[in-house]
C-alpha cells in the first residue's frame, strides 16, 4: 500500500514540526521538572490549526482525518514528548462526541476546544479497573431529568484543568451482560461534588496534566448523557481505536528522539581514540532503531487510512499499538545505553525520552491487551 503523503499532508508535517521545533526545546525540561505547563503553548497551537484538526469543520475543526492528527503528534512527540502529550490530549474525548454525540452536543461542546476556549478529558479508569474497563463501578443513577453520579477515577486526562470531562458511568448495573451496564456523561468540572487531585511524581510525560476524580453526588442533567444508554463500552471500544493510533504516533515520534539523539551522541562522543560511531555494535544499533521505526510507522499509517475509510481493522491497530509501544521503549533503551553515564543525567535530553517512553506500553491499553486482541483476530 503507497503512503506517500499528499502536499497537503507534508505542510501539515513540517508545520507541526516547527513550531515544535521553535516552541518546545527552552521549556521542556522546566515543564518536566516542575510537572507544570503553560497554556500560553496550547493557545498559539489553536491558533494555528494544530488542535482538534480532525474535528469537522461545521464545528471549527480542520475537517481532516485522524491520520493527519497522527502526523502532527508523532512530529510534537519527535521533539519532547511531555510538551506534545500535554497538546494532543486537550481534545481527549473528542472522539467520542464526534461519533456519538447528538448534534446539540456536538455544537456546545466542540467548537471551544479549537479555538483554545476550553479543554476536555476522559474518564475511564478506576483503582479497580484499568485493563478491564467493564469492571467501573462508578454509578450514575437517574433521578427525574437528572443523573446522579458518584465515584472515583484514576490517571484521568486533564482533570485539573478541563473545563468538561466525559465519564464513563454504570448506568445499569444489574445487567447481566456486564458489556451493557456503562454509558457516558459528560460532566462540567464546576458542578459541586466534582474534586479533581493532580497526580504528582509520575515517571514521565509530566507536562500533561493527569488526575484523581472524585464524584459526590455529582447532578448533571439527563441531555448529558452522550451516547446510547447501555452502549457506553461499545463507544468505549470504538474510541480506543482512534486514540490508539494516537499512541503509536506518540511512540514512532519519540523513538525518532532516541534516533536523533543517539546519532549526534555517537558522532561527538570519543573513546579509545575513536569517535563511537565508528563501532560496529553502535552502528548496528543505529540500523535496528531505524528499522524498527520505519516499520512501526508503517503499521500505524496503514491502519490511520483505513481509519479514515471507515474501516477499522482491530487487529491491526492493537497490533500497530503494541509493536510500536516495544519499539519506542527499545530505543529508548540503547539511546541511553549508547550515552552511557551521560544518559543518567537530566541534562541529557535522553534521560526524559526514557522516562517518558514507557508509558506508550501502558495506556490506551497495554501491550498484553493489545497482543491478546491480535491473537483473537487471528484465530477467531
């Protein structure tokens, strides 16, 4: 399959690259050691067209694909992953209100994340359910034209700084078909009994803001309910499909910094009276990074246009999700290993690539889930 991109594609490209180029490098490692950012970043990317751009344009977006939405992340993750999440993210659930949502919904809630009005999240997560997203015990109960909403959220996207956030609720936790018992809502974070916790001393990407929820007796009105009623985990799965191609975006853009890094550290860095560069192992490491990302990309490109043609293959994007998830923390890996002690300094840009690396394999599914979900394309 020919992923040449169009012109259109390629300005995209070099544009994010750019203004990450020319916004990022002074503030990343202020944003990573302070887990701070400033909205200042996120206002200009609006302005700029890099936020929502897959957004229809009825409603302020771009009106593209979710494949123009990776290439503007994986170009964002190349130069610092903490900075670029924390702008990719502020559309996070977006994809839900696109797919799902009713025209009134969509007309309120997505015109003000493009033009830098307000930010969004979601949240799924719970102390007891990560991997398995059915198992959310966090309720919404109706109660005349209001639902009722109690519970707590773990690692939720933009918690502390969203001005709404789409929850996943159970909303009939008695059905038998444990797949039928969740819907979403969407919960402006102002309403009493919202709490929102920032979590502190994250491994990495600590620009981006990620949040403990609390909701007591949270009342939102019934027209919030995005979605059908009982097919919250369907839409779940659905969405899961987009934001995963993000992640693997996210994971060939900062094994592209490993690259980049590795290679100017080996070129200038000296020992035993050669530069180490000049070291077949080195040079060897060099060839399997490349390869890797080339592949990985290549994945992740096939499945964002299949996407985009309304043929999501689920195999293929778990796929592309766990192979580039390994290939980024990989490189990562031999990018410090190469710097040597170097590498353990924060100084060093490589030290916050590795950090920041691993969580590709964690969310949005880890790497197991992915791998069980393209055993079972396979052998279904």
């Amino acid at each position: 399959m020919d992923f040449t991109l169009t012109k259109e594609q390629q300005d995209i490209q070099q544009a994010a690259r750019e203004f990450a180029l020319g916004e990022f490098p002074e503030r990343a490692q202020e944003f990573d050691r302070n887990e701070t950012f400033d909205l200042d970043i996120w206002r200009k990317a609006c302005e700029l067209g890099f936020v929502g751009v897959f957004i229809d344009e009825k409603y302020g977006g771009a009106g593209l694909g979710y494949f123009e939405h990776c290439l503007i992340t994986e170009e964002f993750w190349a130069v610092d992953a903490g900075i670029g999440n924390a702008l990719v993210t502020t559309t996070f659930g977006s994809e839900i209100i696109g797919m799902f949502a009713t025209e009134e919904q969509k007309e309120k809630y997505l015109p003000p994340l493009v033009k830098g009005e307000a930010i969004m999240g979601t949240a799924i997560t719970e102390p007891d359910a990560g991997s398995d997203p059915a198992g959310a015990t966090t309720t919404a109960i109706r109660d005349g034209d209001e639902y009722v909403i109690n519970g707590s959220k773990m690692f939720a996207t933009n918690g502390d700084i969203a001005k709404y956030m789409l929850v996943f609720c159970q909303t009939d936790p008695d059905n038998p078909d444990r797949h039928k018992r969740h819907s979403f809502f969407m919960v402006e974070t102002d309403r009493a009994g919202f709490e929102a916790n920032k979590l502190y001393g994250k491994l990495g990407i600590r620009a981006n803001d990620t949040s403990e929820l609390s909701l007591s007796n949270v009342r939102v009105p019934a027209s919030n309910m995005v979605g059908e009623k009982g097919k919250g985990f369907k839409e779940l799965m659905a969405f899961f499909n987009t934001t995963r191609l993000m992640v693997c975006a996210m994971a060939v853009g900062i094994a592209r910094a490993a690259l980049e890094e590795s290679i100017a550290h080996i070129k200038k860095r000296h020992q035993f009276g050669a530069p180490l560069a000049s070291f077949q192992i080195n040079q060897f490491k060099i060839a399997e990074m490349a390869a890797k990302i080339r592949a990985a990309r290549n994945l992740y490109y096939e499945a964002a246009w299949l996407a985009d043609q309304g043929k999501i293959d689920h195999g293929l994007v778990a796929m592309a999700k766990y192979f580039s998830g390994e290939m980024a923390v990989k490189c990562a890996d031999e990018a410090l290993q190469m710097h040597g002690g170097y590498g353990y300094i924060d100084d060093y840009k490589v030290q916050r690539i590795y950090r920041d690396a691993k969580i590709v394999e964690i969310y949005e599914g880890t790497k197991e889930i992915e791998k069980i979900i393209v055993a079972r394309s396979l052998l279904r």
